[in-house]
C-alpha cells in the first residue's frame, strides 16, 4: 500500500497535524489505529431514563452556563428539547465542552432523568447522534483530537479505494473462511453489526499472530541450519556422571539432559533454553551440558548476573564435577588472581569459567570455547549475549531461567529457541507451608520464627519500601530495629538493598550464607539465585503489592532442603490473589494465574515490552487463535518458496 494522507476525502493540515499527535503519519498507520473497544448504544425514553441510566437524542436551546461549586467542582448546565419537550441538562467537571456545544446542535446525552425537578444529570455527553443500536468504535486519544473527529477521519478513510498486503497464506483464508482484508479494516471502523464485527476481529488478529510467529519460526528454521559442533561424546560417559551424582535427577531433569545430549552430539548449533520452576535443580542440568563439553575437549562459559551467584555456581558446580577445572572471574577478584585466570583459560587449563558481566572483557579470551551457559538470561541484553557467544566458533548455547511462564505465552517470548521445561522438585523437597496473615496478627508468624531460630535455622523479612519513612513500619531499616527487639539482640539482623554498593551486598549474602547472621531484612534483591538450604523462613511484608510471580520467586529462597519451610504474606489488604499461593507451591500454575489476573504486559519486564506490540492481538485472551497461528505458520514454512509477500518482513529479521 503507497496512497498518501492527503488523498482521502477531507483530509486538510488540520486534520494531518491531529493525526500526527497519535504518531500517524501514513496511510497504513491509520487504518491499523485500530479501536480499543466498542460501545453498543441503547436509544432509552425520559420515563426509562427516570427508572434507569440511559441515553436519549436531544436539541441544544442555548449555550451551555458553567457554575463554580468550589475546590475543582463545577456543572455545566444547559436548556434542551426533547421529542417537543423542554429539559434541563447538567453534567459535572466537563467546562470544556462549553465552546463544543452550540445552540441548534443535536447530541446524545447519556445519564438519569428527575421527572419533579425536570433534570436530566448526564454522565457522559457525545457531540453526535447515537442511533439504536448502533455500535460506535472507541479509540485512544490525546488532547485536540476527540472520538467524533477521529471516526468522521477512519470513516473516508475506509470509503477510500485502497488495497493492503495480505499476509494470510491462500490455504488459510480458504481453510477459515476469513473475510477479504479490506472489507474486514472497513468493518473494524465502520461496523454494522456483531457478527461481522466478530469476524473481522478474527481475521486481523489472526493475521497479527501468523506474522509474529512467522518472524519466530523463520528465525528458528535459520537457526537450525547453523553448523554447530558435533561433539563426540559416548552416552555411556554422560550416564556415569549421572550416577556419580549424590542424589537422583527427576523424570524432568533426565528428559532435558538428554535433550542437551541429542542437541550437543548433533551437527546443529544448540541453542535451548532451560526453564524451571523455583528449586527445581536447572543448575544440575546445565552442568551435565558442561560435562559433554569437557569430555569432547571444549571450554564453557556460565555467566550469572551477580557475584554472590557465580559464587554459588563455583562453589557447588567444583563439588559435584571435581574432575572439570572451574575457574571464577568477577569484580572483586584481585589483579594477581585475574591475570592467573585468563593465563590458564587461555592455555585451554580451565575447562568452565563461570563469572558475571566480567567474562565479556576482551581480555577474556578462550582457547576453544564450545558452550556458554547464561543464568537467569533475561538480566543480561541481547549484545551482551551476543558478545560472549562470539568468544568461540559456532557455539552451543543454554539459556536458564527460574521464571515459569505459560507455555502459551512462551511460545511468543522464546519459540525461537528449543525449550526443556523442568517441573518436578528434587525428591525430599516439602512443599513451603504459606499462609496469608494481616500485619497486626503477627504473633502466629513470629512464634514460628523463633522456633526456627531456636533450631539453628535463618529467616528472610522482606520489605516493599527503601527508606524510612513517617506513614509505614514496612522499610528495611525499621524491620531490622523491629526484629532486634522482637528477640532481644539474641539473633544478628543484616540488611540488604538496592541502594547498597556492590561491595557490601556481596558481603552482606556471604555472611548470610555462611550463617553469621540468622535473619536477614531485605527489599526484593534477594528474589533470584540465592541458595541458602538452613533458611526455612520468608516473611513477605506488603504482600499485597507484588505480582504473584514475585511473590512465589521470593518464596522460592526457602524450602532448599528436607526441613520443612514457612512463607508468611503479611497485608493489611486481604486480596483473593493471596490464596492462590496459600493453595498451591507449583510456579507454573501460578504464573499462569497472574497471567490471567494481570494480562501479558504487566508480569515480565523484559522481552515481551519490545516484541510483542500487537495492535489488536492479546495472546492472554486470544491464546486459541494464537496456538493456531503458530502451528499454521510452523506448517507453512515447511515448504515456504521465498514468496515475494514476506521479503519486507525477512528483510527487517535479517537486519536485526
């Protein structure tokens, strides 16, 4: 599609610099400005309207009077004729429509009628006649632009000839029946009824998701014909390290081992994300990707986003490997202990290095560099990966993340990469007992707390807010002093936030870690990675306001053991949410309810915010048409013959 603004009926500089305020400035822009949701409006009568809200059609007599009631309040108050009979009008803070409303106009006026004070108090005025029944799109706006103006815009507009790319395959739109595009944009703008109006909102949004999962399957399909590295590594090698392991792996962790086994002895570059649920044991799996690794004669890579995890990574991967030499590189590693790092990684001694942001140096340099395993891969950017990844030739690639989403919405965030989901938890876990307490009947909590300590075990205190302040008790520096008094001094109480450097948050956790101090307070830093196995208490002030998938990573610190743990969510509001946790410790489960609670944008705050923008879609609501989508497009690019149609949208992949 070529045509030009300027070329549909009515359309001046005014209108194109109103348009330019919603970032429209083509003509493809502004037919995909699609409405954000639809009003059916129902014609009433003063008598229905005196029993109940409703609308009616009314003339304008005068100009609108605007009264002044006092702080911010005002009415505006008009005389109108309706079916011969005259009315008064009032509706309140709406002064700006007094220079919109003229004398001899029609409107349409929605609200409840007094019939003794012969008063119609409007909750909503629409600067046009409604009719019965019709069904008036409703659109996004900003300040100069209203509803009215933008759909007399989209109106000649869609009465405009134009045609627009169709990116459904033949195949499909025979298969489904779809509408022709055109007439389904048409429909979307100026809809006549509900039917067509649901067949149009199929039809876009389907096509919306098949483009989506085009770009992923393409990318993927690109992907897979990446020459990777075939490592020679007999089975039986991998099955020995497995049984040399002091526990058993699960039913979920076997199935990824030996998927990273099939991907890594294949000719295809790897590239497979691990996701698990909290405690689920991902890091055993990673680490039998470094096993074959070694065994082929290769190096690894493990970047993790914080010291006090890499630190965690080195210390327990040395203990169940001891016959692969790990070294560690992070930020606080002494000149002499780094130069004595990168000589021996680079004369191919060091079979893993695991470290933070501090392998991408470019003094960091790998003999032969055969896997890079990225912890918690959202905290690190798309560069970053890429940098580490260019350290070796035609790497293999597991990405790790302790953040269960639904398989749905999965799809969209990674379907370009092959994905082990790993559920199970390691056998002798007890499932954390959670329970939702009001934060003035703390005793039940802090009677378990001291049992805890008493037995030698640790405790979490979470806290929603930074600083001290005047109106909440819930900030880290009056817990610390509230949980030094609640048991006299007797347990040592560290804080850990945000606004700490560095430098003291490591020392902080390692002193945690080590058991010099028992409780530690703490703002939601500490929600990824730490291993704490003697913590067996999380108190969660201000529950309310975390997301369910917060809320279970920060229960995720406790129950790393056989002991049994406790999760305390303390609120002053009891919310319905909260029970969600109560009943259930399975991560997938509840992600798949915040999903439902909160929608796709709200839970992550990473990948989807840039890749997922559709104008229509929402993969939460229309996760049906979705799953279709995808596998239709899965299906097409079995045997896709470079059509001319997708060039531009291959095009813009290849650029990335």
């Amino acid at each position: 599609m070529a045509m030009n603004l300027e070329e549909i009926k009515g359309m001046g500089e005014k209108s194109l610099l109103l348009l330019k305020k919603l970032n429209i400035s083509t003509f493809s822009e502004l037919l995909e400005y699609y409405p954000y949701r639809y009003e059916i409006v129902k014609i009433s009568d003063l008598i229905t309207c005196s029993k109940d809200k409703g609308t009616i059609n009314v003339q304008v007599v005068n100009s609108p009077i605007i009264s002044y009631l006092g702080g911010h309040l005002n009415r505006l108050s008009m005389k109108c004729l309706y079916n011969g009979t005259f009315i008064n009008v009032s509706i309140f803070n709406r002064g700006y429509l007094k220079s919109r409303i003229i004398p001899g106009s029609y409107i349409s006026i929605t609200g409840h009628y007094d019939t003794f004070h012969n008063n119609f108090t409007a909750s909503d005025i629409s600067l046009e006649v409604l009719n019965k029944n019709e069904i008036v799109p409703i659109y996004h706006l900003v300040n100069g632009i209203n509803n009215k103006i933008l759909r007399n815009i989209m109106k000649n507009c869609v009465d405009t000839k134009f045609d627009v790319d169709d990116y459904i395959p033949s195949i499909y739109k025979e298969r489904y029946k779809f509408l022709k595009k055109e007439e389904a944009l048409t429909i979307i703008h100026c809809p006549k009824d509900v039917p067509s109006l649901k067949k149009a909102r199929l039809r876009t949004i389907y096509e919306e998701f098949f483009i989506f999962a085009f770009k992923i399957n393409y990318l993927k399909n690109l992907r897979n014909q990446k020459q990777g590295i075939k490592k020679e590594v007999p089975k039986e090698k991998l099955d020995e390290f497995i049984k040399s392991l002091p526990f058993s792996l699960t039913k979920d962790q076997l199935e990824a081992t030996r998927a990273i086994y099939n991907d890594m002895t294949s000719n295809i570059k790897m590239n497979r994300l691990v996701m698990g649920d909290v405690g689920s044991g991902k890091t055993v799996v990673a680490l039998c990707g470094i096993v074959i690794n070694t065994y082929a004669g290769y190096q690894a890579a493990l970047m993790a986003p914080t010291e006090v995890l890499a630190r965690q990574h080195y210390d327990s991967l040395k203990k169940m490997a001891p016959n692969v030499n790990f070294g560690l590189i992070v930020g606080s590693n002494s000149i002499r202990e780094k130069k004595r790092v990168l000589y021996d990684l680079a004369l191919g001694n060091i079979d893993c290095l695991i470290g933070t942001h501090a392998i991408l140096n470019d003094k960091v340099e790998f003999k032969n560099l055969g896997l890079v395993i990225t912890d918690e891969q959202h905290r690190f950017g798309v560069n970053q990966r890429n940098i580490i990844e260019n350290k070796g030739r035609s790497v293999d690639v597991i990405y790790m993340s302790a953040t269960p989403i639904p398989r749905t919405y999965a799809l969209g965030l990674y379907g370009d990469m092959d994905l082990s989901i790993i559920k199970t938890k390691p056998n002798g876990r007890k499932p954390v007992i959670t329970k939702y307490i009001e934060d003035k009947n703390l005793i039940e909590a802090l009677k378990v707390c001291y049992a805890n300590l008493k037995e030698g075990h640790q405790i979490y205190v979470v806290a929603h807010l930074i600083e001290a302040s005047n109106d909440t008790l819930d900030d880290v520096k009056k817990l610390e002093e509230k949980f030094n008094l609640a048991f006299k001094g007797k347990y040592p109480v560290g804080i850990l936030h945000g606004k700490m450097s560095k430098k003291d948050k490591n020392t902080i956790m390692q002193s945690f870690q080590d058991g010099k101090l028992k409780i530690l307070v703490s703002t939601t830093v500490i929600e990824v990675g730490v291993d704490v196995s003697n913590a067996t208490v999380m108190m969660i002030y201000n529950a309310n306001l975390f997301g369910l998938a917060t809320l279970h990573q920060l229960r995720g610190r406790v129950g790393r053991s056989n002991l049994q743990s406790y999760c305390f969510l303390i609120s002053k509001v009891d919310e319905p949410r909260l029970r969600v946790l109560e009943s259930s410790n399975d991560g997938f489960y509840i992600s798949e309810k915040d999903f439902e609670m909160r929608g796709e944008g709200d839970i992550f705050g990473e990948r989807q915010s840039g890749d997922m923008h559709f104008k229509m879609a929402d993969i939460r609501r229309d996760n049906k048409i979705w799953l279709q989508a995808f596998n239709d497009s899965k299906k097409y690019l079995e045997n896709f013959d470079n059509n001319l149609l997708y060039k531009d949208i291959i095009s813009s992949l290849q650029s990335n």
